[in-house]
C-alpha cells in the first residue's frame, strides 16, 4: 500500500512543531551534540517520524555510537526515508529524511555496527517515541 505524502507550508508546520523541531526539522539543522531526548534512552518501542508520526526505527537497532545523537544500524522500512546526497560545510554526506512529510532526520555513515554496518544518526528533535 503506497503512503500518501504530506505538503504543508511553512506557517502550518511552525504552528504544528516546537521551534527547535521547526529549525531541525524544515531548515535543515542539526541539534547539539548529547542534548537530544533520545541519545541516551533505552526503552523497548519505535521511533516515529515528529512530523507525521510514520514508523522509522525499532529500539531494536538502536545502539549507542557514541556519537551523542541517536544512531540505528538499520530502518523499520528503507520506503520511509528518503536519502540524498548532501555536500554541504564542505562534506560529503548523505542525509536522511522522511519519505511521507519531508522532514530531515540527521545523516546516513558507513562506520556502524554488524549487521549493516550502517550508522543512521539522527536528531532526536526529528524523533517521537511509541
């Protein structure tokens, strides 16, 4: 079943996300590095997107790289994040973000544990947990 995509403007999402979640989220920025809510939490569940609440990760995957942001070895469903190229501050990356409403999640690395050895780091802002 194909998930239907989710367009707001600008004035709805401010209205809908917190300030911090609005910066992160629709501008693109990243969250200090071992403030987020998630970097350090361990309950059993799924994290969804903060956005438009579809499934992104298990606590299955999740494992402390010690990055201070929330990092996953694997997604729920690759469908649910998109990736992109990033080359901004002069890196190359690949960003994460959510397939249904847009919004960024964090970044994509290849140094992250077995089985994938993929490390999905993410903002905890762009997160809610279930």
């Amino acid at each position: 079943m194909a998930k239907k995509k989710i367009s707001k403007s600008d004035a709805e999402w401010q209205r809908i996300l917190s300030p911090d979640q609005y910066r992160i989220m629709r501008l693109k920025e990243t969250e200090p590095a071992f403030t987020g809510e998630y970097w350090d939490h361990h309950e059993k569940g799924v994290y969804r997107c903060a956005g438009c609440g579809i499934e992104l990760f298990s606590s299955e995957s999740k494992y402390d790289s010690g990055s201070g942001w929330p990092s996953f070895f694997a997604a729920v469903s690759d469908n649910n994040i998109r990736k992109e190229e990033d080359n901004s501050l002069s890196m190359q990356r690949v960003e994460l973000m959510c397939d249904r409403c847009g919004a960024h999640l964090g970044h994509l690395f290849e140094d992250g544990p077995e089985p994938t050895g993929l490390r999905f780091c993410i903002n905890s802002a762009s997160l809610r947990f279930t």
